[in-house]
C-alpha cells in the first residue's frame, strides 16, 4: 500500500461534464463571455487593430539580422468591467448619477471605460465630450475644475477613428485625475471644442489641430501655432514622410505688428 493510494475505492459520483469550449463560446454573448474572463481574474482582451512585420515597417529586403521578420501586433486596451478599484468606482457612479440627473443616459455618451496601468480613460461619444466635460467640472461630488490639455494620437489601421483626442482632467479639490478620449475617423475630423467649458485648452487645440490635424468645432481662432500657416501636411501623424521633405519656406513674410494675427 503506498500512501497516496486509498486502499478501498470511494463509490463513485454522477458527474456532468462541461461543454466544449466550442460550445461555451456559441452560447454565450460577447458581454457574457468578458464578464467571464473578468471574474475568472483575467484582465481584459485587447483590441488588436494590425500586424506589423519588421522594425520600422522594415519589408522585402535582404536583412539577415532577424529585425526584417518580427512580427507583432498593433493594439489598443480593450474595455474593463467594476470593480475598477480605488476611486475609480466612485467616480464613474457619481458621473453616472450626475447624467442620468440631467435625462442623460451613461451608455448613450460612454463608449467605453479603460484602466490601463492604474490610470482611468472615459472614451466619450464626440457629440457629447462638452456635456461630459462640463458635469466633471461642475458636479460637486466630481469637481474637476482643471484640464491639462489635450493630445492627439493617430493610428491609421484604426479604421473609422484613426485621430484620437485625449483630454487630461485634474480635480483640485478631491486630489483626482482622469482622461477622456474621443475617436474621429480620417475622412470626418470634427470635434466639439472644450474652449467654451476649459479656456485654457485654447493653445492646447490648436497645436492638436496643428500636429495631426483634428477640426476643433467652435474654436475662437483654431490656427496653426508652430507650423507656418500654409504648412502642408500635419507633421505628427504617422503618414507623413519621415524624410526628403522639400523645404517650405519659400516666400515666406513676416507681416508688420499691426497686420499679424490676432488671439483671443
């Protein structure tokens, strides 16, 4: 007898065994299937937009050191599920409430919610980022009087919302900080401005709008502000050539004081 073998055989027991994981996935929805995976201890699936082969797009050519055939994926954070975790939670229900008390629904504006490295992105519908940026700001259980400006961010293979906006919100009084972004597509670059609910996102814009070319709608003078105004192209998108760029100054006249422009 050794001792990890009982000597008697315990009766044994009706089991049911699982479905097929085949089976499990066609009979549970997407939502089911992500809350599984949540409460399972996974973290969320990413969004894979692309593959990319090679270092720096290397492709068809003679590389014997290996960069020519890697190959990786191109992903953005997939959505999370609560609990968040610290006051992650209590944001997003007091943000919830503060809608909902002004006949707004959540998931009509919310597109998502990511926590990605103990930071907390609201992806926001772009037709209601003044609605969301103001009851943040104005809500007295939120409180985030403050916007650290915004960033753009392009990813061509993101079909339908290749430019991407991301605003930083800091709450003075409750020590809290939180993002909003919002996706436009390439074809359709506009974007309610959140001049009229943060005033310092003046400057902020426009070098958004500079840089990778988002239309800021409502904007009091969305100009360029580092590249000359009939510069071609948005240097910060990944489109735009990275070298043999003709020069562009040609002709350039630097207008008298009282015939510059404007800012407000």
């Amino acid at each position: 007898m050794s001792f990890d073998s009982p000597t008697e055989s315990p009766p044994e027991e009706a089991t049911v065994q699982p479905p097929a994981e085949s089976e499990r996935d066609a009979e549970s929805t997407p939502d089911e299937i992500e809350t599984a995976a949540i409460e399972s201890g996974q973290p969320p699936a990413d969004e894979v937009i692309s593959t990319r082969q090679g270092m720096f797009g290397v492709t068809g050519t003679g590389d014997t050191s290996g960069y020519g055939r890697l190959v990786r994926t191109v992903s953005l954070p997939g959505g999370s599920a609560p609990p968040y975790g610290g006051y992650f939670d209590d944001l997003v229900t007091a943000l919830s409430r503060a809608l909902e008390g002004a006949g707004i629904a959540f998931a009509d504006v919310i597109e998502k919610i990511v926590v990605f490295r103990d930071e907390l992105t609201l992806h926001v519908h772009r037709a209601h980022l003044p609605v969301v940026a103001k009851t943040l700001r104005d809500s007295e259980a939120l409180r985030f009087e403050l916007c650290l400006g915004v960033n753009g961010a392009h990813f061509p293979e993101d079909t339908g919302r290749e430019l991407h906006a991301v605003y930083h919100l800091n709450s003075i009084t409750h020590n809290r900080r939180v993002r909003l972004e919002v996706s436009v597509p390439d074809a359709d670059p506009h974007l309610p401005s959140l001049y009229s609910v943060y005033p310092t996102t003046d400057w902020h814009e426009r070098e958004t709008y500079d840089f990778f070319g988002i239309l800021f709608d409502g904007h009091p003078s969305l100009t360029r502000i580092s590249m000359p105004d009939d510069w071609r192209g948005h240097p910060q998108r990944k489109d735009y050539p990275l070298g043999g760029i003709p020069v562009e100054y040609k002709g350039a006249r630097i207008p008298p004081p009282d015939e510059r422009r404007a800012y407000h």
